[in-house]
C-alpha cells in the first residue's frame, strides 16, 4: 500500500488497516487528530472538544488490537454532529436553548460506532437544530470552510447543516464524521467543502436519539473522504432498531464488497428537470462531465423524467417546518435546556423561553410550521404538501424502471461567503434544490467531489438510488470517484502554529 | 332517535316540554402494566417522577415505540362494544402547550382511529333497555399532572401518568335523560371490567367521563352543546346533566342562545361554570405523527382475541333468565359486577336460583352494605354459603338456624358441616322432643290455651315459644303440625 506521509492524512481505510496490522497505534493517531483539531480552531468546527474522551477510548482499542480483539472501527478517530445524544458529552444541535445540555443516554447510531471500537474526538458545529445550509445559523457561531477562492482571503461556508463536520472531514481533523440530513444537510456541505457525504435510505439507520428536526425526513449518514470510507462507516452506522419504529429490518450488506465493479452494463437516468435556468456554467459542465465518465466507463444513459421536480422545494419547505414546530415544542424551559428567568408565569415562561433559545431561522420555521398546520390552512398547505410528497416518490418509482440510479448536480453552485446569503433566506433554501427530493422520497444519495469550479471551489455530483439500494449508489459514486480523480486538498491557512 | 320520546324524560319549561340530549366521551385508563409509547410503569400512587421513562419526559430525541399489549386491550374493549375494529388506524399530534404536556404534544388518533362504530345496551329500572350508539373508540397518551398546592409561587409538575395509555370511548347523542347517561357510564364500566381492560376507578380517575348536554322541543333539531368536564362520579354525572339541561332551558326560555363552549362542573356546588367558548378552543394543529407508521391490525389477530372474550353482561344476564328463571331485574343487578355474578353462580350451584338471589341480597350483600365492603371483600365464599343453602334445602337446619350459622362463619370461618354437627345445630325433627316441649309450653301457658279455642291467629305465638323452648332447632312444619294436632285446630294447610 501506497500511504502517506502523516497518518493525519490516511483514509479512513487505510487507517483502519494500519491500526489493525499495529503499523500505528489509535492512541498516536487520535492524539495527532486531537492537536490538529486544537490547532483548526480558526475554522470552528468544534462545538465541544472530547481530547480526554478520546485518548481513553484510543488505549482501549489498543489494548484490543494488542489482545487480537479488534472491531471493526477499531482505534478510528471520528467527529460527531453534534445531533447525536452523546452520553454525559453536552450535545446542543446548535441552539442555545440546549447550550448546556448532557443527555443521560447514548444515541443508537454512535452506540454502533462505539461498539465497533471507533474514538469520538468530539461534537461537530451545526445550523441549529439541523436548519440551514451555510452553518451561519449556529448559536456557537459560523464554521469556515478549509476552502477559498483562487487568490481570495474571504472565508467561505462549508455548507450545512453538517457545516462542523464536513469542515472536519476536509481539512484532515478526523478520518470521518456523521452527519444528518433532512434536506440535504449532508450532501450539500459535502459538496461545498470537497467531501464524500450519503445519506442513506429514510428508515436505513436508527433516527433514535438524535435531536429532532423533521422525523419523516431526517436521516442520518457518513461523511467521508472517500466513497469506500463512506461504505465503511454507513456499514457500522446502519441498522434496525426496535427504538425507532420508522427503521426498518432489513439486513445491512458488506457495502464495500462490490465497490470497485463500475458501472459497464448499469443504465444511468439523467433527469432533464435537473437542468436549471440561470445556474452556473460550471455546473452544467460537471453534470455534463459526469455523465460522460459513465458512458466511458460502460455504463447506459438513459434521459429521465422526474416531471414534480419544480414542486419538490416549496413542499419540503411546508413538510418540514410543520414537524419541526411540533418536534421542538419540547424545548419549552420547563424540564431541561434554557429557563428564562425572573418570569411571573407560564406563558410568559414559554415566550421568553423560546425568544431567548431559539435564533431567528429555527423561529421562522417553527412559525411556519404552525401556520401550516392551523385550522383552515391545514388542507391547503400540509396535505397538498404531502401529495406533492406522494407524486414525487410516483416520479422516481416510475423513473427507476428504467434506470439503475439516477445522476444530477448535487448543488446549484458552490462555497458562497460567509454573510452573502444571509438575508434573503429563500436564495438560501435554493440551495436545497436538488438534495430534497431524495428526503422527500426517502431515497438514498450520495455527493461526491468531482471537479472545481470557476474559482477553484470544490464541486460535487449527486447519485441518488432505488430504496434500500445503497451499494449500487456508492458503486456509481466509486465509479465518479475514480474517474474524476479528485485529489486536490485545500491549503491549511487555518492551521495555528 | 327524535320521532316518538317518552313523556317521562321530557322536563317541563316555563310554555312547554323539553327534551335533553346526552352524548359522553368517556376516558378508560388502559389497564396495562406498561405505558402506552414508552415501556415505563404505570403503577398508580407511586412518588412523583418515579414512572418516568426518558420518553415519557420528551427527552431531545427519544421517540415512541407502541406497546401491543395496549392495543389488544383497545381491539378487546372494542369487540366488547360489538364495534368495527379498523384495519388501519393513525396515530396523530395533537399540540398544544402545557407544563404536564411534556412533548407540547399528545399522540393520540383523530380521524382514523382503531374502533370504529358499535353499541351499548342500557339497563333500566322496569325492564326497560335503550340502545347507545358508539361513534368511535380510540387509543391516546395521558398527560401528567400539574401540583399546584405544593408550593405558595411555584408549580410543580409529576409525570408518572405521562405517556399512560387511555381509550377515549365517544357515544352518539343517544342519551335522554340523567338516568340514562349515569346508566350508560355504569355499563360501559361493568364491560371494560368484565373484559379486563380497564379497572373502572372513578376515584382514581382511570374512567374519566365528559359529558355533552343540549336541550331541544321534542322533535326539533339538535341544540347547541355544552361539554361538561370533570365529571368524576355517577351522581355528578347525573347532578350535571340535570343541572345543565335547566340551565340551558332557561337561558332559551328568557330569550337568551346557547353558546358552544366547555364548561366545568363544579361538585361543591352542584353547578356548572364556563370554562373557555369556542372560541377561546384550541387550535390543536392535528397532523400524523411521522414517528409512527400506521396501525395495521391484521384480521387473524382480532379472531384470536375474539376467542379469548368473556362473558359479557348482556349474554351473562340472558343466560341467568334463562338457566336460572329468575327475573331481568335480578339479573340485571347481578350482572353489574363480574364478582357478583360469579358469585352468585358459585352460590347457586344446585339449590333453588329463587332462594340462592334472596340469600344473596337480604344475608349476603345486606352484611356487606352495612360493612361498606364489595362482594370481592366478602369474608365467607360463595362454595360455603352455597354449603349453608343446602344444609337448609336438606331440612338439617331451619332458616334462623342458617343465619346464625353465616354469622358464626362470618366472623370465625370454619366449615358449615362441622359447625352444625359441633355445635348440635341439627333441626330437630324427632316428634318426642317436639312434643314434650309442647306439653311445657301448654303447661305454663294455660290462660294462652284457653284463648286460642276463639283465636287461632294465636298459633304462631305457640310456634314461636315451641321453637325458643328447643333452642330454635325444631323443624318449624313439624311444631305446627304437632300443635296443631294437640290444640285441636282446623288443618288449615
């Protein structure tokens, strides 16, 4: 094996191998990790740090490969979003309101990862309460992305919600991250920030303490720096689990066993919908790109219609909110996360509350959700959402009978700055425009870096699959992978010396 | 239900008769040991936040997985109400803020729940039944409690009956009078206890009855509704409705309109008072709870809980009638408890139904009145008052002899047999013994001889000394026979 010069700069798999064959140890590796992180602070991808967390679990797993006892995440070093509940680890989704929150439990998915001997370095910065696409809506404040324009010192977002852990995942401060995605809070910053991000089939991994946000749609997945990285953590993430009565038993393939068989002979749908007016050249010619790759590479392309397409974004905006208001009415100040003080009584408990907890994006939604959900709007707004929701999953069932998967940008552009978008919140929400139809299908989808744009700014396609269809969307994103030859690493101007 | 109406429920107006119209929504704690969405215990009087899961505390999260055994227990009561058991049914949100509220939701089912129509038979005095019509049954989690005497500023909150799975039972407006909607409540207690289902508690809230109350001339169209909450018991049920109806009668009879809003029936008062209009209501934003998939109940599984359903109080009353041939109102009264009725047949086995129902209310049930004690507290079983009844069908002991005995085994148990043979409670029936207490008895009375020859009616005086000079145990047909013959009386019969 061919392997780099720091191990800071394996791949998750090559790590794992190395770990296994004592080439390094997972308490040298994750305390590279653990200065590496102290060092990205410019970068703020952090919320909360676990240094002394993670040098236990790393002697562990030593003192488990030494037995020969070895999992098989063993000694691998991960940042976790900070959605996940993380036993005794304050865990906040971003939101003040749940500033000094420390769950007494474990959720079911990090439960997987530490079972399977992986380290947590520590929580992941976010868009509160998963809501956001640039990570700006964090109560702890942006996350840069490692990426800059050519010849440029502005500071770019790393996309979001899983702003903290793409930026972790890119600029080398873990071997992987998990992630959530309802909309697009994976694939989205993965593409921003020249990561490998899949969220998998809806009901695919247990959604089991996992701050909520919008229960039909979330979903949670790996980000990687490689598709075979993103097969190895999704194999240990994914799962049924009798906690979460929307995940579904069914057994979890060895996603990395047909990695490598291309795509010669796979018919790859290209649908026409996806080609927007107005969006940059650059995306239309990696899409473009992409699918020529599939051609050379063997594969059948097929043209696609997904004819609901247009109505995709403005249901995902009514379906979304409608659950998050109700989800989040929890965090009321009365049993745990921030009680203002000095109230005279409950409602005014409520208010102040929430006034004070919520920022102003998870309070437009959850005053959106309300309003959609109220009497007299209910018809108008939700249920014609939801049979939006209904023609669209019709779209792609129809489509898949006559593709394998189906290819499309993941993004309408790249990294924006920081501040650009901020005040026109539906130019922000555009940037969902085709991540959500897999959420609101259920689907799974992988982003993939495949080029850079006019400035230099990391690019991604997007390979979204037939439900439960996991291995041959990562087989296609190999394929992407290898073809595209994506090498090309953000210089470290955040690193302090 | 508007065509012909009985006179006797109308109430009468200042210019004219008024019919009242009754519809319930009924909440049945689901007996279960486990809660509704979370696993967590229900066990009722426990410390405050003992019965407290993480989901029951809506901790960021944690979502709710259906305990079947709950749902079992719906599909039961519903069979039990003759109901359509629905296939699919959908568990919803219905938000709002409130401290005990956790989740600022409940989960409950609004339009497809899992019971659908069916019907329950009411009980009157005179024989009389009506039909109630069951609009729907449905499955949804209790809130916890708000404490707000614990502390003079603050409020405290217990979640152990958070997340506590209830059946909402909501009947058509079928009722019409304060008899019928107390009668209904009662019989729909008595099923959901013969099905085990729910305990019935009124005092502990596990049978929670609000009650919809409008008024209208006989004939016309339904009236505007109020609906009365808190009503806790079958008297203030019956207190409220009549309360209620003559409220309303009157605010239309001087003019005034009934305006749709919950009120709340206050039992110091024997009154009710307004709560919140309509439109104060909340606007509960009811939509599917997307933790949940939809309820599939598959055919095979309602069969088999079918098969496994008691006796019902309807089929048990028919059935006593009919095996038994004592009348409805006795049945009807036995059939109210499962206890009792079990009880009774216990009691019954082998000896007259007519002479088992009496021994039932006047020795048994009367001793238990006066205690304050339910037949299921009853210090002496059925198989040894059954024992005592056919000692007195045998002629081994007389009537009074009986009650002394069920007085002996009430307070010191023992087996009848022995007792009567211990203690020589055997009727005596040899005519010597019988006839020498006669001679005593005529020896020290002469005055009483000489005035039975002009007054017969003197007669049951003899009986009655006869029977104290053989310490109640002389057979009594014997004594009278015997004195008979002695004083020279007409064999009446």
């Amino acid at each position: 094996m061919d392997l780099p010069a720091s191990p800071l700069e394996f791949t998750l798999a090559e790590a794992r191998d190395a770990l296994r064959s004592k080439a390094i140890s997972a308490s040298e590796l994750t305390a590279g990790f653990t200065k590496a992180i102290a060092a990205a602070r410019p970068l703020n991808a952090f919320i909360t740090e676990t240094s002394d967390r993670a040098a236990d679990m790393a002697a562990q797993s030593d003192r488990r490969i030494a037995s020969g006892d070895a999992r098989a995440l063993e000694g691998v070093p991960l940042a976790i979003k900070d959605l996940f509940c993380t036993k005794d680890v304050r865990t906040t989704a971003g939101s003040r309101i749940l500033e000094n929150f420390v769950p007494p439990y474990e959720s079911t998915v990090t439960e997987n990862l530490w079972n399977a001997g992986a380290v947590m370095l520590g929580k992941t910065n976010m868009d509160e309460f998963a809501m956001g696409s640039s990570n700006e809506n964090s109560w702890f404040k942006p996350v840069a992305n490692p990426w800059r324009p050519r010849n440029s010192n502005r500071t770019m977002v790393p996309g979001g919600s899983s702003g903290g852990s793409a930026a972790a995942v890119a600029a080398q401060l873990c071997l992987g991250a998990t992630g959530t995605d309802t909309g697009g809070s994976i694939r989205q910053p993965a593409a921003l920030s020249g990561i490998v991000g899949m969220k998998p089939t809806y009901g695919r991994c247990s959604r089991w303490g996992i701050v909520a946000f919008a229960s039909s749609l979330d979903q949670a997945g790996p980000m990687t720096r490689t598709v075979r990285d993103a097969a190895i953590l999704l194999g240990t993430m994914a799962g049924f689990d009798p906690k979460d009565s929307t995940s579904v038993e069914k057994d979890v393939p060895d996603y990395e066993r047909d990695l490598e068989n291309g795509v010669a002979g796979l018919r790859i749908g290209v649908p026409r919908e996806y080609r927007l007016e107005g969006a940059p050249a650059d995306i239309d010619a990696l899409w473009s790109k992409g699918v020529a790759w599939m051609r050379d590479q063997g594969a059948e392309i097929v043209d696609i219609t997904l004819p609901h397409t247009k109505y995709a974004l403005p249901a995902y905006y009514i379906v979304a909110p409608a659950e998050a208001s109700s989800n989040l009415a929890r965090y009321d100040g009365v049993r745990y996360g921030r009680r203002a003080e000095g109230v005279m009584d409950i409602t005014e408990l409520y208010e102040r509350s929430r006034a004070e907890g919520f920022g102003a994006e998870v309070q437009r939604r959850v005053l959106i959700g309300t309003y959609v959900l109220s009497a007299g709007y209910y018809d108008a707004y939700y249920v014609r959402a939801q049979k939006v929701r209904t023609m669209i999953a019709r779209d792609f069932a129809q489509a898949f009978q006559r593709c394998d998967a189906i290819l499309t940008p993941a993004t309408p552009g790249p990294a924006f700055a920081v501040g650009e978008k901020t005040a026109d919140p539906i130019a922000m929400y555009l940037n969902d425009v085709f991540t959500v139809t897999a959420n609101l299908a259920g689907l799974p989808a992988i982003s993939v870096p495949a080029g850079l744009s006019a400035d230099d700014l990391p690019l991604g396609l997007q390979v979204i699959g037939k439900a439960f269809d996991e291995a041959t969307v990562l087989r296609v994103g190999r394929a992407i992978e290898r073809a595209a030859g994506f090498v090309v690493q953000p210089s470290p101007w955040w690193r302090l010396s | 239900m508007s065509g012909a109406v009985e006179r006797a429920k109308l109430i009468r107006g200042k210019d004219g008769d008024w019919e009242v119209v009754i519809g319930m929504e009924v909440h049945a704690q689901v007996l279960s040991h486990a809660k509704l969405f979370s696993g967590a215990s229900t066990l009722f009087g426990s410390e405050p936040n003992t019965q407290v899961s993480f989901v029951d505390a809506a901790m960021p999260g944690m979502l709710p997985v259906i305990n079947r055994f709950c749902v079992e227990q719906a599909i039961r009561t519903g069979l039990g109400l003759k109901a359509r058991i629905n296939h699919v049914s959908i568990f919803d949100r219905k938000n709002y803020f409130y401290p005990d509220l956790p989740a600022g939701y409940q989960i409950s089912q609004y339009k497809h729940p899992i019971v659908g129509e069916g019907e329950v038979l009411l009980d009157l005095p005179g024989g009389r039944t009506v039909r109630v019509g069951i609009e729907r049954l449905h499955l949804e989690q209790d809130a916890g409690k708000s404490l707000h005497d614990q502390h003079p500023d603050l409020s405290y909150v217990d979640l152990n009956r958070s997340g506590v799975a209830l059946m909402e039972i909501v009947s058509k407006p079928d009722m019409r009078s304060s008899d019928e909607a107390s009668a209904f409540v009662k019989k729909l207690r008595a099923i959901v206890r013969y099905l085990g289902t729910c305990d019935g508690n009124m005092e502990e809230g596990s049978l929670r009855a609000d009650v919809n109350v409008s008024v209208r001339r006989p004939g016309a169209p339904l009236g505007t509704r109020c609906e009365i909450k808190n009503v806790n018991s079958m008297r203030f049920i019956a207190q409220a409705v009549e309360y209620e109806a003559r409220r309303q009668i009157a605010v239309i009879e001087d003019g005034g309109t009934i305006r749709q809003e919950t009120r709340l029936f206050d039992p110091r008062a024997g009154e009710t008072r307004s709560m919140r209009s309509k439109e104060e209501a909340h606007d509960y934003r009811y939509f599917p709870d997307p933790d949940l998939l939809p309820l599939v109940i598959e055919q095979p599984w309602i069969d088999t809980i079918a098969t496994s359903l008691p006796e019902l109080p309807d089929d048990k009353k028919a059935r006593l009638m009919q095996e038994h041939g004592i009348s409805a109102y006795d049945a009807g009264v036995l059939v109210t408890e499962r206890e009792l009725a079990d009880y009774y047949e216990e009691l019954a086995r082998d000896v007259d139904s007519k002479s088992a129902v009496n021994w039932l209310n006047n020795e048994i049930l009367g001793r238990l009145n006066r205690a304050g004690q339910s037949i299921g507290e009853c210090p002496v079983s059925a198989q040894v008052n059954n024992t005592i009844l056919k000692l007195m069908a045998e002629g081994t002991i007389s009537g009074k002899i009986a009650k002394d005995l069920l007085d002996v085994v009430w307070n010191e148990g023992g087996d009848p047999r022995a007792i009567v043979t211990e203690r020589g409670l055997t009727q005596v029936t040899d005519t010597s013994a019988i006839e020498q207490a006669i001679e005593r008895v005529i020896a020290a009375h002469p005055d009483k001889v000489e005035e039975i020859k002009h007054k017969p009616k003197l007669a049951g005086w003899f009986v009655g000394q006869v029977m104290k000079e053989t310490g109640g145990k002389a057979n009594p047909q014997a004594v009278n026979a015997l004195l008979k013959e002695r004083l020279e009386l007409p064999a009446d019969g």
